[in-house]
C-alpha cells in the first residue's frame, strides 16, 4: 500500500473545517458558546450542527487508520516517539499557553477587571483547568497509548476468519460502535469530566480511533477499490437526510440530559443517528477526496503540514476577534464573513512568517525539525 495523499488531505480538511466552525459558533442561535453576539442566525445553528456531526470523528477514524499503519511497517517504538514529537508536545504547549485564553476572556465578560495572574492562579487548579480547544489532541494522545497497550489482541481480532466471511462488515463495524456508546450513555453523563476529559465523549471518540484501526486491517471503507460498487451520490442524499434528522434531536434532546431521565427509544435513536452521521459523511467524503484529492503538489503538501499548527493558532485568535465585534453594530453575515477572513489570514501568516522558520516553534507545533 503506497501513500494514500487523499486521506493525508482529508485528514486536514477535518482540522482546518473547524476554523469555519469556531467562527461561525459565535453567531449561531441554539447553541451556547463561549462568545457569542446578540444577533443570532439560525442557518449558521444548522451548518455547526452539521459539522459537528461528523468533523472529529473522522478525523479520529483516519488516526486510527494511520496509527495502524505506522505500527505495521515502522514498529511500536517508532510510532511512541511521533506521538510524543508531534502529539504530546503540542499538546503540553497548548495547555499551557493557547487553551487559557478562552478561558480568560470569558472571565473578562463577567469580570472586566480581572488580571491575567490572577487568572492564571485560579485557572491552574484541578477545580477549574479546562482543555479549550486542545481537548483533541490530549484524546488523541490516550487513544494512542492505549492502542499501544492492546494493538496485538486487536489486530489478532480484526483477522479473526469470522469477519473475513462477511459481506457486510460496515453494518458490523457500525452496530458495534453504536451498542457500545448507547450502554456508555446509560452509564455516563455528557457533562461529566476528569480533570477536562469529558468521559461520554472520549468513549464516544475512541470507538471511531478503533474503527480506522479496523479499516486499515480490512483495507475497506477507507480505501476504495476499482471494483467498489460504492454510489457517492447515493451516500450523500442518505448523509443529508441522517444529518437533518440527527439536528433536530441534537436540539429538542440534549445529551447532557441523563439517559434515565429521557425516554429510552427516542434517546437510542438519537444516539443511533449520532453514531450513524460521522460513518456516512466519512464514506462520502473519502470518495469525493479519492477523485478530487488524490495529487500531490506544493500546495497539498503546504496544507499537509501547516494544518495542526494553524488548526491550534486559530481558535484564540477567533476569541479574541468574537470578543472586539460581538456589540460592533455591523450585520452578522459582515462579521461571520471577516471574522473568517482575519482568523485565516492572521493564522496562514503567523504560520508562515514565525512558526515554520523557527526550529523551537515547529518543536513546540509538533513538525519535523529541519
């Protein structure tokens, strides 16, 4: 298997897609957010919900994939120390200096007047620490580790010869995530954390992570063979309807309601549609990326590397940004509109001109020194 570039591409794409996110959260009605204005548009509410829907599941879907694969043919100590390199390290640096910030400017609301080491001496405790957008990579670090722990029995498990008889290994791969996250919510809370890890949704995320795991193995769903029956346009209207559906619970059933509160069948679909989403849109997405993604050049390359960096610049940079307009009495789609414009241009050029020419900055963003 040579290098797949399109889910090198796709990968990418799932980080930098929550750059639109981020910004357009901020003027999005039913949902809550750190900073958002008074003028609320509910078209921006559907569009977050929808990238909300798949974005970081596949992405920890094709972590898994690539995780699979480097242990395969590089071996476990070769994969412990790029996840240390290009994992641990940004994350220890972001939750240091980059996560506070939101944290900071929300205090700023309520407290005009509160100083930054005071900030700082309150945040830092067990109490009140949170991950701020860093939270994926501090999951994606424990994904790693535990898969070092128990990647023989699961590669043993992917090849056992039941599976290889069945057709249907989607639908298998599927109702196993799916049975899994809805006895996990019967159990957990969405809300409940661990010094900022949100058990619910951790779980949730891991059985994505397992799932690439699964499709590296198999060499399916996330490789498309010649002989592939596989209809995009077909995925993509099921994907939209799911996605319609799945918004509507998403808003008159919060998960943070506990399972024992809600009722049990509406509550199941919704988690259904939950896990269902992120399989579809992963489907359609990579076959969209195998036709349309699938080169290499510069550019690719550029965005390749450039994504995690500019993927960690940019949410504070839209904070402070949502925090200078939110009562600027400009219209919301002018604000949403440069609100994209100054976060991307300020990240690209941070990214350009400081972090890629610095050795200790691309240590610290988790790039290969040069």
């Amino acid at each position: 298997m040579g290098r797949l570039i399109y889910l090198d591409n796709l990968r990418s794409f799932a980080l930098l897609l929550g750059i639109v996110f981020h910004s357009a959260i901020v003027y999005a009605a039913d949902i809550k957010y750190a900073i958002q204005t008074e003028d609320r548009s509910q078209i921006l509410s559907y569009f977050c919900y929808w990238i909300h829907s798949f974005r970081m599941p596949m992405f920890y879907m094709i972590s898994g994939f690539f995780s699979a694969m480097v242990i395969e043919k590089k071996g476990i100590n070769f994969y412990c120390e790029g996840r240390f390199k290009r994992v641990l390290i940004p994350t220890i640096f972001g939750l240091l200096f980059l996560a506070p910030i939101q944290y900071f400017l929300m205090n700023k609301l309520n407290s005009p007047n509160i100083g930054l080491i005071e900030f700082l001496s309150s945040f830092f405790t067990k109490e009140n620490f949170q991950h701020s957008h860093i939270w994926f990579l501090v999951d994606l670090f424990c994904f790693s580790m535990i898969y070092v722990l128990l990647h023989k029995w699961i590669h043993k498990l992917s090849y056992w010869k039941q599976w290889l008889d069945l057709r249907a290994r989607f639908l298998i791969l599927f109702g196993l995530c799916f049975l899994f996250v809805l006895l996990t919510h019967t159990q957990i809370g969405k809300g409940e954390s661990y010094y900022g890890i949100f058990k619910l949704t951790f779980m949730y995320q891991f059985v994505f992570f397992l799932s690439g795991v699964f499709c590296y193995h198999w060499k399916d769903l996330l490789i498309l063979h010649p002989s592939s029956k596989f209809k995009p346009i077909a995925i993509l209207i099921w994907s939209i309807i799911v996605s319609i559906v799945f918004m509507d619970f998403e808003i008159t059933d919060p998960l943070w309601i506990y399972f024992s509160y809600v009722n049990p069948w509406f509550r199941s679909i919704h988690v259904f549609l939950w896990v269902l989403s992120p399989f579809l849109w992963t489907m359609f997405f990579v076959s969209f990326f195998v036709k349309w993604g699938n080169q290499e050049g510069k550019i690719g390359a550029y965005i390749i590397e450039s994504s995690l960096p500019i993927y960690l610049l940019h949410h504070p940079i839209s904070l402070i940004y949502a925090y200078i307009v939110k009562d600027l009495p400009y219209p919301l789609w002018c604000k949403f509109i440069f609100h994209n414009l100054v976060v991307l241009l300020f990240s690209f050029l941070l990214y350009e001109f400081l972090i890629q020419r610095s050795k200790p900055l691309r240590f610290l963003f988790g790039l290969k020194i040069r």
